[in-house]
C-alpha cells in the first residue's frame, strides 16, 4: 500500500499523550504510525477457532498484520497466547472492564480495543504500555477518547453513518486518527480511508466465521488479499 495522505496526522501526538509522559507518547506514535503503514484490522468474531496462529498467518499472507480477537468469542486469551507465541501481532477486542484488558495484555494482547470509552481499560493500557483503541460515535466522545490517551478512535458503527461522515469529523478534529468499524468491506473501505480513516476494521467480509470454524485458511488469505487490494485503489 502507497502511504497514506493521512500519515502526518497520525504519527501526531496528542497533548493528552505528551502530558502522561514520553514513554506513553512514544507508545501512541508508534502504534499510529503502524497502523498508518498497515491499515487494515482484521476483527475474528467466530464461535470456533481451530488455530489462531495459522488464521493469523493466512491473514498475514493475504496482506492483513493486524489480527484482533474479541471476548465474544469462546476461548479469546487461548487464542490469543497461541497467536502471540508464534509471533503475530494480536490484540484483544471487546474490552469492558480492567480484568478483562489485564487478561488480554497477560496472554500476549500487544493492543486493546473497546466499544466504548473505557476510562478503566485506558489506564490499565497505559500503566501496562500497550495502546489502547477506543470506540466512539459522537464528537462529545471522539474528544472523551482523546483524554484518555487512546492511540486511536474506533468509530463504530461506521457503516451506519458512512464514509462522509469522517471527513466530517476531520474538520474539528484534523489530528485524531480514526479507525472505521462496522460494516466496513472491500466495496467501501478504500472510500472510508479516502474520506479521512486512518485505517478500516475487516471483519466477516474477511473472516467469515464459517471459513473459520472450518479452518479454511487457502480462502481467508484470498478474502484477505481482496480486501487489501481493494483498500490500495482508494490512494493508499
């Protein structure tokens, strides 16, 4: 993928991020610049996962390096502890409560990411110095989420509202990387990225749960390498 127009805003860090520190600001910037060179979240939500390492290496062979695992699925710090160890970026999704981001971050979860502002699961990310990636709609929470130091803002559900609606949250907040989740598929990524996302969630348009569950890993490299081909017209 090109680099995206978006880069400079988001290897910025936020003045949030600089009075907690230099290591937590140094975390923000390195997650933010990650994802602006990967951008592409693949999110597994699945009732069974036979091998979450070789899941994450199709993901990996079809263009996609980030893997997030969720806590509605059965099993999610197995998953994780099976990923990480065979040295695929992981994360965890879902994230409610402090025990559950201790849990994840335990089991090898190098990102956490939530529905919502989670203030408890922010600190908890931070003392910890893995980034955290929360959810929000609204401007009101898009700002909430910047206090609390995330590395970025998920804003869910993106589908809902649409690939305008980031370019017009950019206006008020120009330096805020925005992740778009929810709905998010090869036909409208590239226009969710053109229109001011940082990066995109992928979810069952990549990891349908019953490629999953049967293990078919020859066809989520493919749908995985679609996605990201598609991601890669939009000017990235």
């Amino acid at each position: 993928m090109s680099p995206s127009p978006f880069v400079s805003d988001a290897v910025s860090v936020t003045a949030a991020a600089a009075a907690s520190g230099p290591a937590a600001a140094s975390v923000l910037a390195a997650a933010r610049a990650a994802l602006a060179a990967d951008p592409v979240i693949a999110v597994v939500r699945a009732p069974r996962i036979p091998d979450a390492a070789a899941l994450c290496a199709a993901l990996a062979e079809g263009g996609i390096t980030w893997t997030e695992f969720t806590y509605t699925t059965p099993g999610v710090t197995d998953h994780l502890l099976s990923a990480a160890q065979a040295g695929h970026r992981v994360g965890v999704g879902t994230v409610l409560t402090a025990e559950q981001a201790e849990r994840g971050i335990a089991a090898g979860a190098s990102f956490l990411v939530t529905p919502g502002c989670r203030p408890e699961v922010a600190r908890v990310g931070h003392a910890a110095g893995v980034p955290v990636v929360l959810g929000a709609l609204t401007p009101t929470e898009v700002a909430q989420a910047v206090d609390l130091g995330a590395a970025a803002v998920k804003i869910f559900p993106a589908r809902t509202f649409g690939p305008g609606y980031f370019k017009d949250l950019r206006g008020p907040y120009p330096d805020v990387p925005l992740v778009a989740s929810g709905g998010v598929n090869a036909g409208n990524a590239a226009e969710f990225l053109a229109q001011g996302a940082l990066a995109v969630c992928a979810g069952t348009d990549v990891v349908a749960p019953e490629a999953v569950a049967a293990g078919d890993w020859a066809e989520i490299a493919r749908r995985a390498r679609v996605f990201t081909r598609a991601c890669a017209v939009g000017g990235r």
